[in-house]
C-alpha cells in the first residue's frame, strides 16, 4: 500500500510492510506546477514498491464535512487513479498532520527539520489508520 497526503507545495509517500501492518515514511515529491508530471512521478512509486492500492488524504473539516480542499483532493485522487494502474481511494486525514508533528517532536526532531520530514510523517499516519481501520 501506498499512502498519500496531497500538499500544495509537496506530496508526502508513505508505503506499508508486506503484510499491510505497518507504515512507514517513504519520500516527498516536491510540487513541479505540472500536476500530471507529479501524477507520474507518484505513479513510478507505486509500481517501484509494487503497492496494490494508494490511499489518498482526504482533508474533512473538523466536523466532517467535504470543504473545497477535500474536493479539490477527490479531483486529484480520481486523476491519481487514471494513472497508477492499482485501485485508488480517499480516507479521512484530519489530525495526521497535528499527530506527525507531535510524534516527530517527541522523538526530539525540532520545527526546522520537521519541514523537511512532516509530510512524509503525516502520510505515514494517514496510512497506519487506514491499515488499522481496516484489520478492525
């Protein structure tokens, strides 16, 4: 599996073990202005991982509803699914950010570094519910 948490600046990856246990920060895609082009990019790591779903954020309000984020993040992930080649589905993301940052600063991973990790981070935990949603 592959999890994906969609920035406007960058994209953060997260991919999971092969037992879809746990997950882990894999790498960020910096935004190049061409959506497809970073569509392509993803899709080159969901084939080098050889995942079997991508699992894209979806950034619900605080009280669920679907703002324009959320639809422009549904547009992305139904133009994401055109290209990867594996089944593509949205999940809730609200708070991954919030419990990254909170999860790299605990493990002593101060504010200027965590720019350069928080995405990546906050896909990882956007894809660790998933897969603990889904053993449930």
């Amino acid at each position: 599996m592959v999890g994906i948490d969609l920035g406007s600046r960058r994209i953060g990856v997260a991919v999971s073990d092969a037992t879809g246990t746990l997950a882990s920060p894999h790498t960020t895609v910096d935004r190049s202005g061409d959506v497809a082009a970073d569509h392509l990019r993803l899709a080159a790591i969901v084939a080098d991982v050889g995942a079997g779903r991508v699992v894209v954020g979806m950034p619900l309000s605080l009280d669920g509803r679907a703002g324009a984020a959320a639809q422009a993040a549904a547009a992305e992930a139904d133009a994401l699914a055109a290209v990867v080649g594996v089944p593509v589905e949205t999940y809730d993301e609200r708070l991954t950010t919030v419990s990254a940052q909170r999860a790299l600063r605990a493990g002593g991973t101060g504010a200027r570094k965590q720019r350069g990790v928080i995405d990546k981070a906050a896909a990882a935990v956007l894809l660790q519910a998933w897969l603990d949603g889904r053993s449930r």
